[in-house]
C-alpha cells in the first residue's frame, strides 16, 4: 500500500522540528517503536495485508500533534495541549493526510484510531475493522512506551531525576485505584510519582494475548513474575511470601501456558517485592530467577 511513501512524507515533515532536542528525539524513536511493534502484532495475529499496512500508517501518524505541541510548549502535559486531537485536526481538518495517503478509503478508520488512542477508554465503535485498529494502536503505543520509560530519562519525560522521584508520594486516589486494577485518570496524578505509577498501570488496558505475550518476552526467557506488596513494619517480607507451595502453583500455571503458548524461549521465574506505609513506596526490590 502507501507505507513507503507515508514514511518520506513523515520524515520531511520532521524536518520542521528540532530533530535534536532530547524530547523530539524520544517522540521520533517512540514513533518508530509503535511502528514496529505494529509489524510484530500483525504478524502475531496473522493479519491481511491491507490491515498490516493500515496499521503501520497508523501508527507512523497517531503521535504527529506531538511534535507541535513539544515546539510550543516543550511539555508532554495534556494540559497544554491535546496532542490527538490537534493531531487528527492538522490530518483531517487542515487536509494533511493526503500527503501521505492519496484516497480517503480508510480515513474514517485512521481518524478514529489516532483521535482515540490516547484516551482513557475507548467509546462505543460499531465497525469492527475500525474497533481493531483503535485496540491495536492502544496496545502497539504502551508496549513502545514500556521501552521508553526503560530506556529513557525521567527528566526527559517527567521532568525530574530519579532521585528526586524517589522520594514524593502517590496519592491516595492514585493508590486506590492502582489496586482496583484500574488505569489512571490524568486528572488524578498530582505528583510525578503518580506519573510514573500511571504508566506501569498502563498495562491494565491491554487488548490483545499477543500485546501480553510480547510483554512477557525478553531476547531470550519469557517472564512469570510473581509481584507481592507488604506495609513498613512487616514481619514478613513480601518475597519470603513466594513459598515452595506458591512456587509448584506458579510452575503449574507455567506449563500450562506453555502447552498452549509454546516458545523456544527460556522460562524465568522472578519475584518483585514492594515495601509501602500509606501512600508512599519506600521500596522496590526485583529478584530475577528467583527459583
């Protein structure tokens, strides 16, 4: 289809920005990752040709109201900007999606898609392939932006060090909601501790088993990750909670994917442990191969 034409126009587009300030920088390799992670997806899922290529370009376009807002603002804050609306406003309003796509075939699906793959939850959307490609590119920008919150700086995306994150609180709503298995709404996250809590809930919001198996995958092991939480003051630690008992349980669960999942990677079986008083972490601890 167009993909090849819609990356040319994309990077002459780039050219309009600072490609070397750090935030532009991040917001171009992030664009680049959602694409991939779309090609991995649609072969995961044995898409057709047409709905590979559909959302490669949509995910070459879903952050493009990004860079204008970084150019203005130097902020990732929804609040000086709703990046996805201005997005589908310069593609759709402003007639700049026929640079990069030449017929307006699909252009109900990809305004859709890109207008809502930011939001809290999705509306109602009647069109299946329309209600796929707005899942998929949910799922494709959060496991990308797993990688960018690994990788990156938090001063880049958050605006402080990780030393001065370390030692603010998350709000009671934040925590509440964390443990009803709930994403975070923006208007909640008072601190960037919340920020930071906010993107690993991410994962609350996946749509796909393929999105979950990729994140359960490294180069080489797929990952169990038994996750336990103990108050200050414990007696117990949260990781001598993982018992032989609990151990056999896990292993069980393990082979029971497996068999329905197989994979020529190594199975690893990790423990995180979090220490918490209120609504404060005073510690996170990570054991790789636990047992």
């Amino acid at each position: 289809m167009y993909y090849p034409l819609a990356q040319q126009k994309f990077e002459s587009y780039l050219n309009g920005y600072d490609r070397e300030n750090d935030r532009i920088k991040l917001k171009i390799i992030h664009t680049y990752g959602v694409v991939k992670q779309a090609e991995e997806l649609a072969g995961r899922m044995h898409l057709s040709a047409e709905d590979t290529d559909l959302a490669r370009l949509i995910a070459l376009l879903h952050d493009i109201g990004r860079f204008e807002q970084l150019k203005r603002y130097d902020s990732f804050e929804p609040g000086t900007m709703d990046h996805a609306a201005y997005g589908v406003k310069v593609l759709f309003d402003e007639g700049m999606i026929r640079r990069f796509l030449p017929d307006d075939k699909w252009d109900s699906i990809i305004y859709t898609a890109i207008a809502h793959h930011s939001d809290y939850e999705l509306p109602e959307i009647s069109d299946p392939q329309t209600l796929l490609h707005a899942k998929l590119i949910r799922d494709e920008d959060k496991l990308d932006n797993c990688r960018v919150k690994l990788v990156d700086s938090t001063s880049t995306f958050i605006n402080v060090s990780e030393e001065e994150l370390g030692t603010q609180n998350i709000t009671q709503k934040v925590y509440e909601t964390v443990f009803e298995n709930k994403c975070i709404l923006s208007a909640d996250r008072v601190t960037q501790m919340d920020y930071w809590v906010s993107y690993i809930v991410y994962f609350f919001d996946i749509n796909f088993k393929e999105s979950f198996d990729i994140i359960a995958e490294n180069e080489e092991y797929l990952l169990f990750v038994e996750v336990k939480t103990r108050r200050a003051g414990s007696m117990v630690p949260g990781e001598a909670a993982v018992t032989a008992q609990k151990q056999q349980k896990l292993r069980f669960t393990a082979e029971s994917y497996l068999l329905e999942h197989p994979t020529d990677r190594q199975p690893r079986f990790d423990v995180a442990a979090l220490s918490v008083e209120g609504d404060k972490l005073l510690g996170f601890t990570y054991y790789k191969s636990a047992f």
